[in-house]
C-alpha cells in the first residue's frame, strides 16, 4: 500500500520507518520545509528518533500535494491541538487530486482543546462524515517499533469489518501484531485518558511512594476509564484491551514516557508551566486532564484520581495534599 504520514515527530517517523521497513510505499510529511531538508539530507530524524536510520525506500516530502495524489491511507501524526488545521491543510492541497485515498487514521492521543472532540469526531467534521476515520494506537515506544522490537497494537476504523480486516493485514508484520475494533469512542478514550493517569504515577514514583501506591494507582485508574468509557458508550472491553490497559501499562511505567517523566518533574517542582516550556514534545496528557474533567463534570461523573492531577495543574494543590485526600475518602465497596 501507499501511505502518507503528516508529522515528522517521534511516533511518526517510528511508524514512516515501520512501514517502509515492511515494503510498503511511504512518504513522510514533516511540518517545516527545513526538517524535511534535514532528514532527506542526514537519512534519519535527528531531531526526534536520533540514530535510527531510514530505509532507501523512505520517501521525505517538503509538500503534501505529491504525496496525497498517490496516498492509500493518510496518517496524521500531529499533536491533538494541530489536527483540525492539519485536515483543512489537507483538503486546501490535496484540491480533489487525491483519488486513492480510502481513509485517515489518527496516530496522536488527546482531545482537541476547546471542543473536547476526539481525533476522528475532528476528522469526521473536517473531511467528511463519509470519510473512513479511525486510529493506530496502543502501548508503542517509538524507538522500539522503528527498531523492529516486538509490539501488539489496535487499528480501529469505522465502516465495514472486511475494509479494517485488509488494513490490518496491511499493518500487521512478524514483529509488529495488529488487532482490529469498530469501537472508536472506547480506543480513542483509552489512549488518550491513560496520559493523566500516566502524569499520577509519575507523581506517585517522584514522591517515592513505592510499589503498592503504583499498583493501587493503576487499578483505581483503570477503573475510571472504564466507569467514563461507559457513560460514553464505549464497550468494556476496549479497556480490557491494547488501547486500554496496554496503553496504561505502557506510559505508566516506561521511562520513556513524557507524560511519566512530566509526572516525576513535577513531584520535585510544582510548576507545570516552567516544565512544560521547558520541553521540545508535546505532554498530551496535561491538555487532557482540562479536557476530560469538563467532560466529567458535565456527565456528573466523579472520578477521584483525575479530580486531584486537575488539581494539582490547574489549581496549584500539593501533591501530598492530594495524595492525602485520595486516600482519606469515604471507604466503599470495590
């Protein structure tokens, strides 16, 4: 197949890699003119995936237009917050000239500020609610899957099961497990709600509060995502799955995780603006802690740990303080 990969970061380069490692035919699209020069020039993203080196094959583009023109399946790597201006950027250069095309698949995970819209609603009302929307997504070191490490992740896609079922063979690889879903709102909500659970446990290990804290922490989260997913109508067992509990896994204990790591910089600093201008990434986990607390509150839904990390970023609580009041709650039934 043919795909297009729009954001040169981490994730996206990691999966252009993939991809082209596999034998299909990629372009990958960074944001700036000049980081696409870079890497056609160095034949490696030097500035996100430093040392791991293109494939031959592994087309750069400084221009979207030639790559959408041959383009199967567009895969959009941006951050949440530059998705809307990304799919208007798309239609504006692509011109009606992209007749390939069967689809658009979201590697980034987080609500769009503002809307509180998950990636495909925003892609949906950008592209076209006819369009075939969905996600790639689950426990996914960008490192590791540019190396060819073995991983396991979800393609979830709306339209019929035999047009997910050709995608995921496409994708699937001996080192590289695709399972397929027609549960959007439950994928998209597991990997993006594991973020602020991810900035807790960093927390939690920053402040040095050992492994039963993590573990407890962890079980409680899941339960959280569960509770929301299903007021939203998602079904449990997405949570049960890569984009739930793999994802949480994941980005809760990888020390590669810049939602972790943003968690750590905070237990000794409680200054969530210094940090985060501090960082080169995106913490998507910050923007949605705002995102999904809106949304609890409107659905009238508690959710204890997410209450207190909103707390503690938007309202400048200490982090004992939070701690404490977790777990001096009324006691329940589990």
């Amino acid at each position: 197949m043919n795909f297009c990969i729009l954001g040169a970061g981490a994730w996206g380069t990691a999966m252009a890699v993939y991809l082209s490692k596999t034998g299909h035919v990629v372009t990958l699209v960074p944001r700036r003119v000049e980081h696409a020069l870079a890497m056609s020039s160095a034949r490696e993203n030097t500035e996100y995936l430093q040392g791991v080196k293109f494939c031959p094959d592994l087309q750069v583009g400084s221009a979207m237009k030639p790559a959408l023109m041959e383009c199967d399946y567009l895969f959009f790597a941006c951050p949440s917050h530059a998705l809307r201006a990304t799919c208007r950027q798309v239609l504006k250069s692509s011109g009606g000239s992209a007749l390939r095309l069967k689809g658009a698949l979201a590697l980034c995970k987080g609500l769009e500020p503002d809307t509180n819209l998950f990636a495909h609603q925003v892609m949906k009302r950008e592209l076209g609610s006819d369009f075939r929307c969905g996600y790639v997504t689950g426990p996914s070191h960008a490192e590791d899957i540019a190396e060819g490490k073995p991983a396991a992740m979800v393609l979830a896609m709306d339209g019929s099961d035999d047009e997910r079922r050709e995608l995921q063979v496409q994708l699937s690889s001996s080192f590289l497990r695709i399972y397929r879903s027609g549960d959007l709102v439950g994928v998209a909500l597991g990997s993006c709600l594991k973020n602020v659970y991810a900035i807790a446990t960093g927390l939690s290990d920053g402040l040095g509060l050992g492994d039963n804290a993590r573990a407890a922490l962890l079980t409680r989260s899941m339960n959280e995502m569960i509770t929301l997913g299903l007021e939203m109508g998602a079904s449990s067992e997405s949570f049960f799955g890569l984009s739930g509990f793999g994802d949480l896994v994941g980005t809760c204990m990888g020390k590669w995780s810049r939602n972790r790591n943003f968690g750590l910089a905070l237990a000794k600093e409680n200054n969530p603006a210094q940090i985060l201008s501090s960082q080169k990434t995106v913490v998507e986990g910050y923007w949605a802690t705002s995102c999904f607390y809106q949304k609890c509150q409107e659905l009238g839904i508690e959710m204890p740990i997410l209450n207190q990390v909103h707390s503690i970023l938007y309202k400048s609580k200490p982090p004992q303080l939070a701690l404490s009041e977790l777990m001096t709650r009324d006691l329940k039934v589990e």
